[in-house]
C-alpha cells in the first residue's frame, strides 16, 4: 500500500475514481453562461447571451474531446446548473449524439426557448423541430414575437396563436406604430407603460396616437426618458400636454442634450420669468463637460459659489477667468482645495494670485493622496497652506514616496498613528522603509498583517527581519485567503504564529491549491475542511498528498472512505434529524413541516436513483435517519417504501413514537398523524402566506375555508402579485391605504396605477415615505404629480441615502412652499451616515441650527467643521467637543477648543477614556484642565484599555469605583486585572472571578483563582456553561469546591456537554431528570448514573475488597 500511495501516477488515478469534479472541470462551476440565461429578458438584445454561448463552446470543445459524451452527462448529473449549459453547446454546434446521450430533460420552458435562440444564431432550427426540444407555449413565444415586432411583420404577429403581456409596449419602444394599432385592436390594452416606452424612444407619431385616445397616465416619466434621450421634439410635445419640466432640465443637463435643454428653460421661464434654477444644473454641466449647456444656462442668473468652485475643481482656466472678470461671481474654500485635490496647478495659481482665495488643510491633504508635487511645494511655499493630519496618510497609502519625504522633512506635517500600516496594507516597501527610518507612526503586528494580506513578499520579508513587533494568526489566514503562497510559506517556514483553521477553510474554498499542499505540510488539518464544502474531493490532487509522509498520507486518503454513496453524504447532517429529536418534548410543528419538505426534497430524487434496498442499507448504515425515511414515508403516503416491522423494532432506539410526533398538517404533503383543529389552521395558514409571499396564485386559489387575515393582501402588494391582490380583493379582503403603502415600498408602479384606476385604495404621505426610503424615484414622481405633500417624507429619503430622491422632494417642497424651514435631523442624518452627495445639496438650503456643527464633529469631518467655522453664522454646542472625543477625533478636538469657545463637559474625558482614546484623554487633560468623573477610570476599564487606567490612575489620580476589578473583569481583560491587583483597586470579592467566568477568559480565571483569595460563588459555573465557556467550567469544577447549580447543569444539558454533566454529577447534583427530559440521548451517562445510584443505595451489592 505504501509503495501505491508514493506513486504520483498512481495516486491520481485512484482519485480521478473520486466522486466529485475533475480538476478540468472546475472552470464550468461559475460559467457565465449559467447566470447569462438565467438574467436574460426577452424584450433585450441577446448579444451577451449569445456572447456567452460563444464562450462557454471555446473552453467546452477541448474538453468534450478529452471526457467524451459520457463524462459530458456526468459532470451534469454532478453539478445541474451545467444541464442547459451543455444542451445550449450541442444546439450551437449540431450535435444530435450529444443532445440524445444527455438523455430527456426537465430544463424550464425558459431554458428551451433559448436554445431556439441559438438554433437560429447557428442555423439548427431543424435538429430543434426533429428532437422536439421547443414547444409552443407562451413562455418561448416572446422570442419570436421579439424578432416579428423588430421587423416590423405584422404578417408574422398574425401567425402566432399567443401574442404575450408586454408586446404593445415594446412596439412602441420602437416605434411600429401599426403593430400598436394591431396588437389594440386584437384586445391588448393602451397602458401608460405604452406612452412611456414610445417616450424613451422619441416616437411622437405614436404618442399622438396614444393622447388621441386618451391614455391614462402620468407624463413625468414619459418626459423624463424623452429628456435622458435627447428627443427635443418629443419634450416639446409633452410639455405642451402638460408635463412638468422641472425635473426633466436635470436629466437632460446630466446626459449633455443642448437643445432639450433649450426647450425646457424657454418653457420655464415663459411660465416663471423671475424663477430661479437649482445650482445642480449649472454644476452637472461643469462636471460632465457639456460646454453648450453650460453657455445656455449661464446668462440665466447669477449663480452661487458653487459654479466657480465646479469650474475649479474640472481645471477649466479659461472659463475661471472669465468668470472673474464678469465681478458678480464667488467662490468658496472649495475651490482651491478641490483644484489642488485634481492636480490644476494653474487654476490654485490663478485663484490664490488673483482672488487672494484660500484653502484648508483638505488642499495639502488631496494633493499629497494624489501625489501632485508641484502642488504641495506651491501650497506650502507660496500659500503657507497648513499639511492636515491625514496628508501623510494618504501620500503612504497611495505609495508617494516623495510626498511622504516632502510633508514630514520640509512641511513637518504630522503623521497618523497607521502611516506604517496603511502603507503595508497596499504594498509600498519603499514607503515603510523610510516609515521605519524616520520612525513615522506607532508600528504594531498589525503592520506584518497588513503586508500578508497586500501580497508583496519583498515587504513581508523586510518586516520580519527589520521590525521587532511581530504578527498575529491573521497574517497567514489572510494571505491564504488571497492566494499568496509564497508568503504562506515564508510565515510558517520562519515564524511561529501559524495559522488557524480560517486559512484552511478560506484556501479550500477559494481553490487555492498551492497554498493547501503549504499549510497540509505543515500540520494543519486539511481533510476537516474540505468535509466543509458541498463537492467532495475538490482539490484533492492539488492538496500535495504526494508530498505528505506515507503514514499521514495513507490517513488522509483513506479518511474519505466511510461507506457512504457519494450522492448520500448529504443525509448525514441532515435537519429533519434534529428537527425529529427537539420534536419528542417541545412540539415545534413549523420547523418539523418544514425539515420534513426539506428531506423529501433532496430524498426524492435519491430514492429514484437507489430503490428501496439502498434506503434500507442507508437506514442501516446510518441509525439516526431511520425516523427521517418513516417520517417520508407518512408525508408522501408511500405504500411501496414500506420496511417489515422487524426493521422498525431493531431501530426503535433512534426511531420516534407516533404518540410523541408532533401532530402538523402540511399542504404539499398532507395530514400527519392528526391534529387539532386549531393547530391545523395555524400551520396552514403559515403555509400559504409563504404561497402568497412567493406569488403562487393556483395554491392561493385553491385555499378554502380559512379566515384570511388583512396582512396577506398587504403581503402580495409590498411583493408585487397583482393577480393575488385582485383575487383576495374578490374575496373580502380590502384594499386599504396600507395595501398602496406597501405596492409603494416595494417599487410596483404598474400595480400602483392599477389599484388607483380601479378605485381600490388612496394614496398617503406613508406610501411616499416608504417609495423614497427604499430608492424608488419613479414611484415618488408618480405619487407627486398626484399631489401627496413632499415634507413629511424628506427625511426617510435621506436616511435611505437616495439622492434622486431628496433632489425631487426638495424641488416639490420648494414649489409649494418656498419659505418652508426643513428640520435640522435631515442634514443631521446625511453627516452622520456619511452621505456628503445630499448633505452638499440640503447645506445652502438655509442657515442651520448647532446640531449641524454638532454632527460634523461626532462624524470626524474637519474639513466640514472647519468650513462652517469660516461661514461665521453657525453655531455649535457643548455636545461637538464631547462627541468628538468620544470618536476619538483629536484633530477635531483641537480644532473646537482652540478656535470656538463652547468647550465641553466631563463626559469628553469620560467617553473618550472608555473607547481608548489616550490622545485625546492627555490633550483634554493637560492642555485644557479638563478632569473626568469617577466614570473616566471605569468606563476604560471596562474597555480594556490598560494604557488609558494607568494615565488616569498614575498622571491624573482619577476616583476609582469600587467595582472597578468587577467591570474590567467582566471584560475579560487580564492586563486591567492584573494593574488592579498589584494596586489594590476598588472593592475585590467573589464577585470579581464569577464575572470572569462569564466572560470566558480562561486565563484570567486561572489567575485570579491563584493570586487572590475571595473566591467565587456557584454563580461561576453556572455563567460559564450557559455562554459556552467548556475550558473555564472544567477548571472550576476540578480545581475549586463551590461546584454548580441545576441551572448551569440543565444548560449544559441542552448543549450537550457530556463531560460537564458528569462533572456536575461528581459534585452531588440529581441530574437524572434532566437527562431523560433531553433532546439528546445521553444512554451511556444515563445507564452510568443509574448504575452508581443503585450500588449507593444497596450495600450487598458492594464489591469485596
């Protein structure tokens, strides 16, 4: 055997015997071919689904001619998603043996029409009519009502027995107005869809045709896709039929069509001739270099600062000169430092020469991430621009080496704590060399880890043998991830960290061949991770068994080789299982329907393959799926899997009682076992609220007799059922505002419009709200123009971070009610979530309260607390310093003390000692004579934070608690408990290690239970058993007296820990009744406790001596 397993060529031939894929397989298992058919819509070009056919075909050939037919339907059988890939490759190339060895199909309707699709690309429509592989249904008539409406064949469409939903529409898309009128006369109806789509196309022929006939609709989408298009022809119509144009000037702004631009701005200005357009437009103009549109909207008015600071920003000189030269136009901060940020070295000299404009830290800051030289030596030289904290930062993550030199040798800029590591992350050796020279930063083992993770040896190498701090498991986990087997084997050859089973699992998954024959070499355990993933041998050969010892490889080859199918190994762990076990004391009749479905499923298709020999074998094989295959058998009514009852009495010891069965009826599979009334309709109706959820409309049909509750017709709007909605409606349910509310959230205009035109329902602001909440910019256009206020739903579509969607309630609201004042929380929320988009939109809208600033320090965005600084009419409170100390932005910090008068409260020290901000602690402290309260020392306990306890307690002789030790033990944090000890912190009793115990630190545990004396209380035990904590448990249970409860015993109980029972038992606790009320059949405990309380208790049966 070992003479076998050394040779290579050997061994690959007992693994190409594996189930599983072959190694030339595994390129098929993502194709894009897959996902291409599955995201093909029948109305879109199928230029990449034929693309992708192509593709599929070049890889494919080499590999049919080496595996043959038979290893084609092999590798379909083992992975079926591959099924239509290989029908479609047969089809392109003619191969009638291929399609009749693939054997008759089950593939959707879906998937043939398709290979018609192909047939007609490779001129096969015959061998598809010979094998009938193409029915005529209406699913695959969309394909050639596709082609007849693109001719414009109207012979062809009069052929065709079905004409499918959404034909109309796409004619107009293009513009066959004939085919329009055949497809209305032949009964399909004139929708808004329809004048939409003839819209996008630019066709006024057909909107003519349409309006005549009055079309319900609303025209704001129809002049928006005119104006995105450049259909200056179509806007004018539109406009003349009353579409509003305010939101059509954006988008044709954005897209660059000139003269619909000039149709809109006549149009408004003929309507309101002292009216004033958003500065968005002229800025999307600058932005997208349309120079027409810009000279359109120009002359206008006289816009904002924004212009000129857009002009900057795209480096358009000519256009900044002008401007200047008109004298009426402004600019801000922004412009310089967006021009030095794009690298316009002759606009920030024409700005700062001739404007005498100024800049912030952000200027040095972008120039430096960008790596413009000339424009930081100009910025620091010229203009005395002060370097911010993050310019040296972002010069090191990009790889400036001598931007880096440059800010810390002539600017003398400050450096981030991370400049080392955030140089490491991308790679830059060069960089962290002269980090290393000039001692840039703090270096951690977090530097060595980001370098694993970048990828660059070279790096990795110079860490290790320059830098003393060393690196964590996460080094080799992440290069294992990524695919970096050179440094995997560097870390492991040279450094004694290794890895966990994270690399492992990550490599096998990722296929990663290389790196998994590396850490397999070394010890770690690959064959438990490839047990992990759903195909088994995946990579087998690449695992570099070869290269292993006889004896490890002798173990890990034959580790696979449990006797079961390979098709069968995924009954193994199967829910139905557990599902069974927690059924036979607390009935969960939900989860047990639901494991039976999931059983029958995959057992199905097994049983089919097998027969009924192999699932008694299976059953004996595998004891534990013996109640599973019985539960089958009563769920599908099977009379031929019937086992003999000798079967079921050997299994009885794994197989459920029929009176202990949970009693459930499931409507895909029939009553079980019987149940009550009350029961059966609560499991029914679970059961078709999922049909109505996944719109299954022939089961809702089919449902009689049940008291259907409101929520379902909500249900089916919010997922866009309308036949469901329409049925239900028939049959009591209302249709109320909430039914609108929920067809808005879930972005469903046509069932919107529907339900309008019907009658059925109303519109309110909550179905605005939730349209914008969710992104739906043409549902919230839609509810506008039927008049539902704006205001109340501005701040969801801010929280949403849906720009299009603020733009268009803003513009509403400033429509209506112009001197309207918005609440502060809507550019509260867009600082804090991060959405600068919208917060740059809401910012010139009026002069903000102190939250704003407020916000903007609690978010770190000093550029932005520096701005409204400058602005001079905003305000900020108390709460700016604190929250920004709490987040640790010093440079924000230091900013509002030195320049504002605010000041702040105790609570910046607090909070700030709590989440480990030790500089912003010392700036507070020693520069502003700030003290912390007795919280300070015991919130960074709690935090762990060891360095921030021994300022506060050393430097500032900060109050202790008197749970101090409790609070940092309950953390978990050893270094904290150990500073407390050696000092005697705060109040120590037994309540300091059964917090310990709860938090699972094993260390800990043992140190306090040897260097102190209080003790701990049962309430130990109990904790760690109930969070999991096995190791701290067994410590306390063997080397202390205090023992546990029968809390902590039925907890480990429920879990499942063995060891821990017996333990507990040791200790005097009556257990017996917990273990025989188990979901899990402890039978070897149970039999020993019994066995040991019966010699207790009868001493004849004690054993002579």
């Amino acid at each position: 055997m070992e003479a076998v397993l050394q040779a290579p060529g050997l061994l690959r031939l007992i693994f190409s015997y594996q189930h599983g894929w072959w190694l030339d397989s595994l390129q098929f298992r993502d194709d894009p071919l897959i996902f291409a058919g599955h995201s093909f819509i029948w109305d879109q070009p199928c230029d990449a689904l034929l693309a992708a056919v192509e593709c599929f075909s070049s890889r494919f050939d080499p590999w049919l001619a080496c595996r043959g037919t038979d290893g084609a339907k092999k590798l379909a059988e083992l992975y079926p998603p591959l099924d239509p890939c290989i029908r479609l490759y047969a089809v392109a190339i003619g191969s009638r043996d291929l399609l009749m060895a693939m054997g008759s199909t089950q593939v959707t309707a879906r998937w043939k029409a398709l290979a018609r699709l192909v047939a007609d690309k490779h001129g096969q429509r015959e061998l598809l009519a010979k094998l009938e592989l193409v029915p005529a249904d209406p699913e695959t008539q969309r394909y050639p009502v596709r082609e007849a409406i693109l001719a414009g064949d109207i012979a062809a469409l009069r052929r065709m027995e079905v004409v499918p939903e959404g034909a109309l529409e796409f004619a107009a898309r293009h513009g066959h107005l004939n085919i329009v009128e055949f497809l209305h006369r032949a009964g399909h109806n004139l929708t808004a869809e329809a004048m939409d789509e003839a819209a996008a196309g630019g066709h006024v022929h057909v909107l003519r045709y349409l309006s005549a006939r009055q079309v319900q609709g609303t025209l704001e989408f129809a002049i928006v896709e005119a104006a995105k298009n450049g259909y200056e022809e179509t806007v004018a119509f539109l406009l003349e039929a009353g579409a509003s144009a305010a939101s059509a000037l954006s988008h044709a702004v954005k897209a660059g069509h000139a003269a619909c631009v000039r149709v809109l701005v006549d149009h408004l200005r003929l309507r309101a001739p002292e009216g004033h357009f958003p500065v968005a437009l002229i800025t999307a103009a600058v932005v997208g270099g349309h120079e027409e549109v810009r000279t359109i909207l120009h002359p206008l008015q006289i816009w904002p600062n924004e212009y000129m600071d857009s002009v900057a920003a795209a480096g358009r000189l000519d256009l900044l000169e002008s401007l200047h030269a008109s004298g009426y136009f402004k600019c801000s901060t922004n412009a310089m430092d967006l021009a030095a940020a794009n690298g316009h070295l002759a606009v920030l000299r024409f700005l700062h020469e001739q404007r005498q404009a100024r800049c912030s830290q952000s200027a040095m800051d972008g120039a430096a991430a960008k790596g413009h030289m000339e424009i930081l030596k100009y910025l620091h030289e010229t203009c005395h621009a002060p370097p911010g904290s993050f310019a040296i930062a972002w010069a090191a993550m990009a790889g400036h080496l001598d931007a880096v030199r440059y800010l810390n040798e002539v600017c003398l800029a400050r450096s981030c704590d991370d400049v080392a590591e955030r140089a490491a992350s991308s790679g830059h050796l060069d960089v962290v060399k002269y980090a290393n020279d000039n001692n840039l930063g703090r270096w951690s083992h977090r530097v060595l880890n980001a370098a694993a993770k970048s990828g660059n040896l070279a790096l990795v190498q110079y860490l290790h043998a320059h830098r003393p701090e060393g690196c964590t498991t996460a080094a080799v986990d992440n290069a294992a991830e990524r695919g970096h087997a050179d440094i995997v084997e560097f870390l492991l050859t040279h450094r004694t960290e290794g890895g966990t089973s994270n690399a492992v699992i990550s490599a096998v998954e990722r296929n990663h061949g290389r790196v998994v024959a590396l850490l397999a070499s070394h010890g770690f355990n690959v064959m438990r991770a490839l047990e992990h993933i759903n195909s088994e041998f995946v990579g087998l050969t690449e695992v570099g068994v070869v290269s292993l010892p006889a004896a490890a490889r002798f173990l890990q080859v034959f580790a696979y080789q449990h006797g079961w199918w390979h098709d069968s190994r995924l009954f193994r762990d199967d829910p139905l299982i557990f599902a069974v076990r927690e059924g036979r004391y607390s009935p969960t009749r939900k989860v047990l329907a639901d494991a039976i479905a999931n059983f029958a499923a995959k057992f199905e298709p097994w049983l089919a393959r097998h027969g009924l020999a192999d699932a008694k074998r299976l059953v004996e094989l595998y004891p534990p799926l013996a109640p599973c295959v019985r539960l089958f058998a009563a769920a599908t009514k099977s009379k031929e899997l019937e086992f003999s009852r000798e079967d079921w009495i050997t299994w009885q010891d794994v197989t459920i009682d029929h009176r202990h069965c949970p009693t459930i009826i499931d409507p895909r599979y029939g009553e079980l076992y019987g149940q009550t009334s009350a029961e059966r309709r609560k499991a029914f109706l679970d059961y078709f609220m999922d049909d109505v959820r996944s719109g299954k409309l022939a089961r809702v049909r089919a449902t009689r007799g049940l008291d259907i509750p409101p929520s379902a017709i909500n249900l089916a709007a919010l997922h866009g059922h309308r036949d469901i909605v329409m049925h239900l409606h028939q049959h009591g349910s209302r249709v109320t505002s909430s039914t609108m509310d929920a067809a808005a959230a879930g972005g469903h205009l046509s069932l919107l419009r529907f339900l309008h035109a019907q009658q059925l329902g109303s519109y309110t602001t909550a179905a605005l709200a939730s349209a914008v909440a969710h992104g739906h910019a043409n549902i919230a256009r839609y509810l506008l123009a039927q008049g539902v206020p704006a205001a109340d739903a501005l701040l969801s579509a801010v929280r949403g971070g849906h720009l299009d969607c603020v733009e268009l309630l803003i513009a509403r609201v400033r429509e209506t009610t112009a001197s309207m004042v918005l609440p502060v929380d809507l550019i509260v929320v867009a600082v804090n979530q991060g959405f600068e988009a919208i917060r740059e939109l809401l910012h010139p809208l009026q002069v903000w309260s102190s939250e704003y600033m407020d916000a903007a320090a609690r978010a770190g965005c000093l550029h932005l607390v520096q701005f409204l600084h400058n602005e001079a009419y905003f305000t900020c409170s108390r709460m700016a310093v604190d929250m920004a100390a709490t987040n640790g932005h010093l440079d924000v910090v230091r900013f509002l003390c030195e320049q504002r008068g605010e000041g702040c409260s105790q609570s910046a020290v607090d909070r700030a000692a709590g989440n480990g901000h030790l500089d912003v602690v010392v700036y507070l402290t020693e520069h502003h004579g700030i003290k912390g309260s007795h919280f300070a020392l015991a919130w960074a306990a709690v935090g762990g934070h060891l360095n921030v306890v021994r300022y506060l307690h050393e430097m500032c002789s900060a109050p202790v608690c008197a749970d101090f030790a409790e609070r940092a033990a309950r953390g978990g944090h050893l270094d904290v408990v150990c500073y407390a000890s050696e000092r005697n912190l705060g109040v120590w009793s037994s309540r300091v290690l059964d917090a310990a115990a709860k938090s699972g630190n094993l260390k800990l545990v043992q140190f306090l239970h040897s260097q102190r004396s209080e003790g701990c209380t049962t309430a130990a035990v109990d904790f760690a058993i109930e969070r999991g904590h096995v190791a701290v448990a067994h410590f306390l249970l063997h080397h202390r007296s205090e023992g546990g409860t029968l809390m902590g015993a039925r907890h480990a109980v429920d879990r499942g820990y063995g060891q821990l029972i017996a333990a507990l038992a040791s200790k005097g606790l009556n257990i017996l009744p917990l273990l025989k009320k188990s979901k899990f059949s402890f039978v070897g405990l149970t039999e020993y406790i019994q066995h040991k309380q019966r010699r207790c208790s009868s001493p004849s049966t004690r054993p002579h001596l």
